[in-house]
C-alpha cells in the first residue's frame, strides 16, 4: 500500500485539498516532499495527515484510489485483493499495522481513558467496600 500511495499520493492530496480535509501548506509538505524524490516520507506524511483528519477524509483517500486504479497497477492489485477478500476486519488490521504507527494523540487519548477507568473502577471498589462495611454494622 505505501508504494500505492507513492505513486498515487500527489492526485490524493491534490483532492483532499479541493474538497478542504487538508490546507494549503499541508499539501505544500507533501507536494515538497514527493518533489525533492523523497516519495516514502511523502506517502507516510499523507497517510498519517488522513488519519489525524478523520473518517471524512479516509473515505475521500480511498474513494480516490478507486478513481486513480487503472493508471497505479500497485494500485489496481490491492483493490483487487479488498475486493476479494471483503470487509475483513483483521486483515484490514494488518494493512494499517504495516502503514503506519498509531499517532502520538492517539496513544496520549488511550492513555488518559485507561487512567480514567482505573480511577473510577477503583472509586467503585472504595464504594464496594464502604457500602459491605456499612451492611455488617
């Protein structure tokens, strides 16, 4: 899929600018990127920005890479085998793994609701506790 993304990654951007998921100087990063050669750095850029920008622009990306298929074969092959495969959760899961890290915001999200479940989760043991101590009285 990177090397999809490197080949297609300019019309994606270019898209995703028109239809305002990315500004300007976003797609100039990208643009500068692919132009200097660095096509890998380029690809990662813009599939990490899609992913921070949410749903929207994911379903504009992909709606781009079916419009883009017949002249990307990289391309053309993965849909093929999407396609085939259907909507398959798990291998869908390891095409992402494969792309790309989860981002930093991401990870700082997860970290601060498991913080918030185990604090209520011990405030509901406390209550537990308090609620059986005030039974045996």
């Amino acid at each position: 899929l990177e090397q999809a993304i490197e080949e297609a990654g300019m019309g994606v951007s270019l898209v995703l600018t028109y239809e305002e998921h990315f500004t300007g100087q976003e797609h100039q990063k990208v643009s500068e990127l692919a132009d200097s050669g660095d096509k890998a750095e380029s690809s990662k850029l813009l599939f990490n920005l899609v992913m921070e920008k949410g749903a929207e622009a994911r379903r504009v990306m992909w709606k781009s890479f079916v419009k883009m298929r017949r002249g990307v074969p990289k391309l053309s092959k993965i849909l093929e085998e999407i396609e085939q495969q259907g909507p398959n959760l798990a291998h869908y899961r390891t095409i992402t793994d494969e792309v790309s890290d989860i981002p930093n915001y991401l990870k700082d999200a997860q970290k601060q609701h498991k913080e918030m479940l185990c604090r209520q989760t011990g405030t509901l043991k406390l209550n537990t506790i308090l609620i059986k101590e005030k039974v045996k009285i």
